[in-house]
C-alpha cells in the first residue's frame, strides 16, 4: 500500500512513521508512508495557500490550486513509478464535517493500494476540493483540532495495522474491539496472581472451547454495559439475545 499525506507540516510525522508498527511495516516493504509539504506548490511568490474567503467571514480558506496541483504532481509520480494495474487512489479530506472514522472504514481501506490523505489548516477549505477533488471526508470525532494532522495520524495507524503482515500476531486485529462487532474481553498475563487479584481459572484450565465461551460472554458483558447500542447491529445468536435481555431487565430492577 501507499499512503501519502499532504500537510503544511511534514515534520510531524517523521517520528510516528518511523517508529513503532508503522516504523517496522515500511521496513518490511508493506506501505509506503510520505509527508508532502502542500506549501511547496503554491503558485504566488509568497507560496501563500490560503486567503480570505468571498463574501466576508472570519478566518482563512485553504486555496484550490495548491491543493490540486499536489495531488496531480503525486498521480503523475506514481504514474512513472507503479504497475498499471493500481487502482486510482482514494483521496481522503481529513474535516469535523467528514463521516466518522470508524473500525468498519479503516477495514474498507485497507483493501485500497492508494490513499492520499489532505490535512487542512485555518478555517476551512475551498469549496472545490471537497466537491471536484476528494472521494472521501473523514472525521474522528465531534470535536475541532488545529489541524488535519492528528486525525490523518489516527486513521493511518488504524489502516496500516490491517494489512497482512503488519502485526506479528494476524489474529490480533481480526479480535481487536470492534471488529468483531462488539468489544473486546479481557486479557490477562503473568503471573498468575497478583496482589491476591487472581487470573480466571478458565484461562488457565487449557480447555479452548470453553476459553472461547467465556471470552464471547465476556465480550457481550462488557459491550452491554459499555457500547450497548453496538448490541443492535451485532450477530448474536438467539440464545445470546435472550440472556442479554435477562441481564438487561435485571439492571433495570436493580436501579
């Protein structure tokens, strides 16, 4: 996969792409991971990349046309250096307007061979990028930062750990929270007690059927009482759906 990320400042993600699993997912030759500096296809002697917006208003508008020379510049690069067959890449506005980043997207993009990712600064972007440029708006929540970069940073990370290879273990993304439609259950390690706080004996019994039981119970535990709205659009069996209903009017009676 290539993942190319234009930002007005490239600096930041030398230390989050070359470290950690997406440090070793480059030097295994599983992505390709490039900051570009968006600034340096300004095309007025101040490299400006913004200006004032029409019709008056505060803040500044991202400009057009260093945006959409840099995506061109990177088309036209990958052009010379891919097989044909690459498919046309995705090209994601990272924007709090954008559809919510979530597992079931960052599984969806894995399956891409390109993205380019545009973080913005000031108050926004002309409107020609989002309407004649980007395939996809992205957001990783209900909250305005300073800048595309984080949130590029996030959705990357979660992408990347997908791709086969990536992580040593290829069954931790597949049980990772959310993946599964519902969250996680618990994990525990050496030793065996600690502090008189014990492992469940299920863990240690070697008995893998009724390890995975428990481990479902677990997961149906704590997505009901943590994430229960992930309990309507989750496959659970009749059963499932039965007992969580027990332990839903048991809450109730509780309270």
């Amino acid at each position: 996969m290539k993942v190319d990320v234009l930002t007005l400042f490239p600096e930041m993600f030398g230390g989050v792409f070359g470290t950690s699993i997406l440090g070793k997912a480059q030097t295994k030759g599983l992505v390709s991971l490039n900051a570009v500096n968006f600034r340096n296809y300004a095309t007025n002697k101040h490299n400006t990349v913004d200006d004032t917006p029409y019709g008056g208003g505060g803040g500044m508008v991202l400009k057009p046309d260093p945006i959409f020379a840099a995506v061109e510049d990177i088309l036209d690069q990958r052009e010379e250096a891919t097989v044909p067959t690459m498919k046309a890449p995705r090209i994601i506005l990272m924007c709090p307007q954008g559809e919510t980043f979530t597992q079931q997207k960052a599984e969806e993009l894995v399956q891409e061979d390109h993205l380019i990712f545009i973080c913005g600064h000031y108050e926004g972007y002309d409107e020609r990028i989002r309407e004649f440029l980007v395939t996809d708006e992205l957001s990783i929540g209900d909250y305005v930062l300073t800048g595309g970069e984080l949130p590029a940073m996030v959705a990357i990370d979660s992408v990347v750990r997908l791709i086969p290879g990536v992580l040593g273990n290829e069954t931790s993304a597949v049980t990772d929270s959310f993946s599964t439609g519902l969250l996680e259950y618990p994990h525990y390690t050496r030793p065996p007690e600690f502090r008189g706080m014990k492992v469940p004996d299920v863990l240690l019994s070697g008995h893998h059927l009724n390890i995975d039981a428990w481990r479902r119970e677990q997961s149906l535990l704590r997505t009901l009482e943590r994430r229960p709205d992930m309990l309507e659009s989750a496959e659970l069996t009749d059963k499932e759906r039965i007992w969580l209903e027990e332990l839903r009017l048991k809450k109730e009676k509780s309270e």
